[in-house]
C-alpha cells in the first residue's frame, strides 16, 4: 500500500513475468480495487494488440493499470486513445521526444515505435458495480538499447535511452506516468471533443498510405483522421470512405511495419 500521494491504491513490482496484463486480469477477478498496478522489469510473453508477441527486453517500464473510469460506456474505447495521449505528454515532458500515436495504441518517435498500448475490460465477480473494470496495459521502451531488441526488430524500434542518451530510473517514472494516465481518461467525460482534437494533432497515419486488414479483407487507402467518436476514417484506393473500431491498421507502401507478431483474435480489447 502506498501513501495518499500516490496514484496507486496498490502497487506489485517484479522482476520479470509472463504478461503484467494476466496477472491484472486475475487480480481484478479477486477483487482487487481500482488502482492497483502490477509493474515489472521484463516481461517473457507480453502481449499486444489481436494477441500478437510485444517484445520486452529488460530496461522497459511494463504495468498493468486496473481502473473502474466513471465514463459511460459507450466512451470506454477512448480508454486507449487517452492512454497514447497521456504517454505522449510523459515522453515530451520528461524527456523532450516528440511521439506520434498511430491508432489505436502505439506510438512512435522518427518512424520507430517506443510505445505499445493494451486495454482490455473485465467485469470483476464481486465488485457489486456494473461497470467493467479496464485493465491498461502499457509497454514503454525507456532504457533498453537496440541490440536488447531480436535483430528483425531492430530497425523498427527506439527507446527513451536511443533518442535522448540517458538512463532514466523506472521505478520514478512508473508514478509519474500512471498519474497522466488516470488524469487524462478522468477528463474522457467532459473533455473528449477536447482530447480526440489533440490527438488528431500526433496522429502518426495522417494524409498518409495506409493498409486495413481485418481477418481476410484487406484494403489499401488514405488515413484521414478521428471521428468524434473516436473511429478512425481512411478512404480507400476506390474512393470509399471507411470509419473502423477494431481490425488492423498499419503504415501503408514506404511506411514501417508495427514491431509485434503473431496475429490472433482478443475479444475483450477496447
């Protein structure tokens, strides 16, 4: 337990672990309450978006957030939206890097991910509360340097240590991150023609090519941005206008490919 300071009401730190999400979907299934973070140091099978591999060598911030927002439902796929803002402002507050986000979880600095988002809902067995309780899963790579990633990724990928040269203590940052982050979805129910307009300002697949695939359909276009509800539009080669909530999008022809493998379907991703 941590003093009223904190932005945790509970807080498990570890060496390393499967996936930080995991164990924060089993806690959430006790009971455990809203605020609790599991945080580790290196993670043997982290995950990312549609079940693919998220790569977490040792020297990453990798948590696991367990939060009840008090939006309406209807706005708990903003979660993750919000998320990439919050992260964005730590990663140019603290270390001056300029991130863009492409939807709807991973950002990127100079056309290399650093960041990875996963939000995923369980309704706890005991909570008495309708609500779903999100669990915001967030990988962040700060120390690690290039040669701690497999060498396929190693062009595909960046860290706070790469683009700034310096060393950053994890367990400093962890608060400092995890604040942003509930702050900014608090503000999902008031603010969020505010939030989805800033985001639109570091939206990294803007007027760009892009590819769309969801399960066998694939489809070439033009990023154009958020809806107010937070989908994203893309008009096709055809000249179809598309606004999608799941499915995968991806840098188009010159684009760089997203540092995850493994495709594979999570039905409770938000």
């Amino acid at each position: 337990m941590h003093p009223a300071c904190s932005p945790y009401t509970m807080l498990i730190y570890l060496d390393h672990i499967d996936s930080t999400n995991r164990l924060a979907k089993e806690l959430a299934l006790e009971g455990k309450p809203s605020g609790t973070v599991v945080c580790a140091e290196r993670q043997t099978s982290g995950r990312g978006q549609h079940g693919r591999n998220f790569v977490s060598p040792k020297g990453g911030l990798y948590f696991s957030l367990l939060l009840m927002p008090d939006i309406s439902p209807e706005r708990l796929p903003l979660v993750t939206l919000a998320t990439g803002l919050a992260c964005r402002a730590c990663l140019c507050e603290r270390f001056s890097l300029q991130a863009h986000i492409k939807w709807p979880n991973d950002l990127y600095v100079h056309g290399r991910k650093i960041a990875g988002i996963l939000c995923e809902r369980v309704l706890p067995n005991n909570s008495g509360s309708p609500r779903p309780m999100v669990i915001i899963g967030v990988g962040l790579n700060v120390n690690s340097a290039l040669a701690d990633f497999p060498e396929e990724l190693q062009p595909l990928v960046t860290s706070v240590y790469e683009q700034a040269s310096i060393r950053t203590d994890l367990k400093m940052l962890l608060p400092a991150v995890v604040e942003k982050i509930i702050a900014t979805i608090h503000r999902l129910q008031s603010d969020s023609a505010v939030l989805l307009a800033q985001w639109q300002e570091y939206d990294y697949l803007l007027n760009k090519p892009v590819v769309y695939t969801n399960g066998p359909v694939t489809l070439h276009g033009i990023g154009l941005g958020l809806t107010p509800q937070g989908l994203y539009r893309f008009v096709d080669t055809e000249g179809n206008d598309h606004c999608i909530v799941g499915g995968q999008l991806r840098p188009g022809e010159g684009g760089k490919q997203p540092a995850e493998t493994m495709p594979a379907a999570l039905p409770d991703s938000i």
